[in-house]
C-alpha cells in the first residue's frame, strides 16, 4: 500500500503534467482556431459535437457549454453517427470531431461520410499527422505529449486539453456575440446562478408592511415587530420614512436600563435606514445586506415605502 506522502506526490505529478499541457496549448491556438471559430459564428446551422470513447465525454460538456452560452449544439455520438444518428446533421450545420489519435477505425468511417454530406468538418487532435486532422477544414491541435496514466494508456492529460480547448472555443464564441448578463440569464432561469442575475427583490417581496409612528409606545413598537416575520418595522412619519427598529434595536434599549414607560419609537430607531428599490436584484439587496452587517431592507420607490425584505428571504431563494 501507498504511504500518504507516496499519494501526495502521485496526485502532485498528475496536476503539475495536466498543468504543462494546458499551458503549452496556447502555443498551439492558430489561425486554423480563429478560422473555425468565425466559421461557426457566420454559419446558420448548429455545432454537431462528436466524438467516442472518453472524447464523447468530453464532447458532451463542451456541448452543454456551448449551449449555454448562445451556440445551438448537439452531441452526436461517433459511433451511433454510422448506425442512424448521422441524419441529425442538416446543410448548414457544422461537424466538430474530438478524437485523440484521430486514426481510430470509427472516425475513419465517420469522416468521410461526414465529408460526403458536404458539411464542414473540424478536428480537434492530438495527432496533426491523423486521418482527421488531414481531412478537416480546420485543426484544432489538443496536443498531450503523454498521458498521466504510468502506462500512458488512460486519457488524461490528453482529455484536459480537449476540455480546456473546447471552453477557449466557447469563450471566443460567447465574446464575438457580446453574449450579456441578461441573455445568460434567459438560459440559466434555474439555480442560484439564474436567480443572481434576474430574481428581483418584489419576487420576493412580503404581504406584510409593518409600520408604527414615531410617537408609538414600546409596547406597540413590540407588538408589531412580532406580529410579522421579518423582525423589524418601519417607522413613518407625514408619510415619510423616518427609521427602522429591529429586535436588535430593543435588545440593545432593554439593556441600558431605562424607564420602559418614556420610551417611544423615535427614541430607538435607526435613523437613515438602508433601502432598496424593488426593481433591484435581489443579488444587490444581498450585497448591501453583507456590506452593512444587516438581515433587513426597507423596499422603497421614491422615499415611499413598500415593504421590508429579510436575508432569510434571500438566502431560502438559494443566492449566496
């Protein structure tokens, strides 16, 4: 058995030669990647992603990638490609084959029918030599000298330089459309990542409006700050905002040991209380909570008052 110093230093040989891969690769990126990119960008048609092996796998997020980012994608697995699934290839779409050697009996078989179709064709290889780097339009040359397998057999290195290519393809693809925030958002609606970028905070809004005066007594400042969930209030003045009680604001009075009976809202509201619009993302009132060391926002469109919004809120929503 391996001694804990022997994993380390397995582990450490792997990630410093995976790491030597990727940083020769940008040696490698030519003309040949700004001409297949372009072709991409110009086509009507979809990005047909194909591959086998452990290449498919990679094939497969590089598809989801693309995907997310704007580029119509779909994955075609080499090998089902010449039982059938070659028919999901239209005219206008493109054909991006990932393979190591490039040479292996399925893509000799593929390309030319590929080929045949009249579709263009890149290869993105190890091997500049190979059957598909010498009948694609375009190389991209994932090169790995060697794997980090001892036996130079189990893809590895040669894997991340796929995957590595394959996320510059999709970045250059994502900038040459100005891809925004806001068309992020329309693919990614679910998840904290699509709520940080369009849940706004009247999403999430609560029905209660609690609210006293500045004359209002401790007990009615207490009664309605626990008649809510939201563990403060507002107080109004002339229809104004004039503060913000907390139940940390009571605690804190409690303690100083004053007569309870003299007591009235003004007299433990914070003053100047941080707002919020509610058409603001519910990403900004999670910052301005983190900023100021607060769990309450007064929501509020031209100084007039809507409602409070909790951390709790924010954080059920799953942004973080």
């Amino acid at each position: 058995m391996k001694t804990s110093k022997e994993i380390i230093e397995i582990a450490n040989k792997v990630i410093d030669l995976e790491a030597h891969v990727i940083t020769h690769l940008s040696a490698l990126v030519d003309e040949q990647f700004s001409a297949a990119v372009k072709s991409i960008y110009q086509s009507s048609g979809r990005l047909i992603v194909t591959g086998i092996g452990k290449s498919a796998i990679i094939a497969n997020k590089i598809v989801a990638t693309l995907n997310s980012t704007g580029q119509p994608s779909v994955f075609m697995h080499a090998a089902d490609a010449i039982h059938g699934d070659l028919g999901m290839v239209q005219a206008d779409d493109i054909v991006l084959c990932i393979s190591k050697s490039g040479s292996t009996p399925e893509i000799k078989v593929l390309v030319p029918l590929i080929i045949n179709l009249g579709t263009k064709l890149i290869g993105m290889v190890s091997n500049k030599e190979s059957f598909l780097a010498e009948h694609s339009d375009y190389v991209l040359h994932a090169y790995a000298e060697k794997e980090a397998c001892p036996n130079n057999l189990a893809p590895t290195t040669s894997t991340t330089a796929q995957l590595v290519l394959g996320d510059a393809l999709a970045v250059a693809l994502l900038e040459m459309r100005k891809f925004t925030r806001t068309d992020f958002a329309k693919y990614h609606p679910g998840g904290s990542l699509g709520k940080k970028l369009y849940l706004r905070v009247e999403d999430i809004l609560h029905s209660e409006k609690p609210q006293v005066m500045m004359s209002s007594s401790l007990q009615d400042v207490i009664i309605d700050i626990s008649s809510n969930r939201l563990g403060a209030t507002v107080v109004v003045e002339a229809g104004e905002i004039a503060g913000l009680i907390t139940d940390g604001d009571l605690r804190r009075m409690l303690q100083k040991g004053v007569n309870l009976n003299e007591i009235s809202a003004s007299d433990i509201m914070s003053k100047n209380p941080k707002c919020i619009r509610k058409d603001a993302l519910a990403a900004e009132a999670l910052g301005i909570m983190e900023a100021n060391n607060i769990t309450q926002l007064i929501v509020a469109d031209d100084g007039v008052y809507i409602g409070i919004i909790h951390l709790h809120d924010i954080l059920k929503e799953g942004i973080l």
